[in-house]
C-alpha cells in the first residue's frame, strides 16, 4: 500500500484544518496516511522534530506523497533530503524558507539553517507542487515564489487563501487533491 506523509507545522497538529479532510480522501485512494504529531509544538526544535521524520525515512517507496504545511512545508524538504528513494510526488503549502516577513521566524529559523540541499531534494520526489497565497499572515508570498523556483515548477498561487488554514476557511483543500491526482 503506498503511503502519504502529511506535515505540519508551528502549533499544528495532525487533526487541524484540511489534514483530515484530505487523510480521508487519500486513504479512499488506497493510501495509508502517516501525520505525525511533532512534539512540543508551539516551540519546535529540530532536535525534537527531526527524529519524527527520520523514523519515517524507510517507510518510504517510488509511490509515496509528500505533504508540507508552513514549517511543515520546511520539514518535508528536510525528509527529501534524507530518503534513499525517490517519491511519487511533493507538496509544499505555505512553506517558510527564510524570506522575511516570517511571523515565527525565530522559531523556524533553526529548520532552515545551511539552507536546503535544493539537487538532492529535485532528485528524491519526481513531482512537485507548491502553493501559497497572496494575503498569508504568517508567511510572505516570496516563500512560495522561491521554493516553486528551486524546485523548477510554477506556483500555484490562490487568492485570499490566507495561510490554507481552518482560520482562512481551509477545512478542506480540493486545489491539493486536484494537483495530487495528476500525479497518482
């Protein structure tokens, strides 16, 4: 069965916003969902959050999805540069990559020091989608910008999607799935 990892981010946790709604859409589809819940939450360190992900390196096959929301956005990159077989396909959603205004910079900031190993991440996901808005209160559009660049695909920019979350209205996000199903 192919599986589907789904990140979160700062404050996140696996039954918020869309994570449900698309957990339930995927396993429909023959996929077991993995949403790890990152310790300590409200003040991530990579410390705490980087074994989560690195227990999950060898579950990972030609078939998998990858899904990251805001610093989750961060974690899954950080996965792909960890994993020793390529994924199906990558999704990026609000990702901080560094570029101010970042409301939670300081605690994000220890995610996204070195910056990202951009050849290794190309080369461990055979498909990439990234999307952001233009009115996100945590995290700048150029965040998006940068990340749909390095990663060679255009962005999927939502008007007034605010930060695709519960608060923007994101109890469900069928853009994400309709972007997923091209690929799967």
């Amino acid at each position: 069965m192919p599986k589907a990892f789904l990140f979160h981010g700062t404050g996140g946790h696996s039954k918020e916003n869309w994570f449900p709604w698309i957990k339930t859409e995927l396993e429909s589809k023959g996929y077991e969902v993995i949403i790890p819940d990152f310790p300590d939450a409200n003040t991530p360190t990579p410390d705490k959050w980087y074994p989560v992900i690195d227990n999950l390196v060898e579950e990972v096959d030609s078939d998998s999805i990858v899904i990251g929301h805001s610093l989750g956005g961060a974690m899954a990159l950080r996965f792909l540069e960890r994993i020793k077989t390529a994924v199906n396909v990558t999704a990026i959603i609000s990702a901080a990559l560094g570029i101010p205004p970042i409301k939670y910079i300081e605690g994000d900031s220890p995610f996204l020091e070195g910056g990202f190993d951009w050849d290794t991440i190309r080369s461990n996901s055979k498909h990439f989608v990234v999307f952001h808005s233009d009115n996100d209160p945590f995290v700048c559009i150029e965040n998006g910008q940068k990340a749909a660049s390095e990663l060679g695909v255009e962005l999927s920019f939502v008007p007034n999607a605010g930060h695709f979350n519960e608060t923007a209205g994101y109890k469900e996000f069928p853009e994400l799935l309709n972007s997923l199903q091209q690929y799967c």
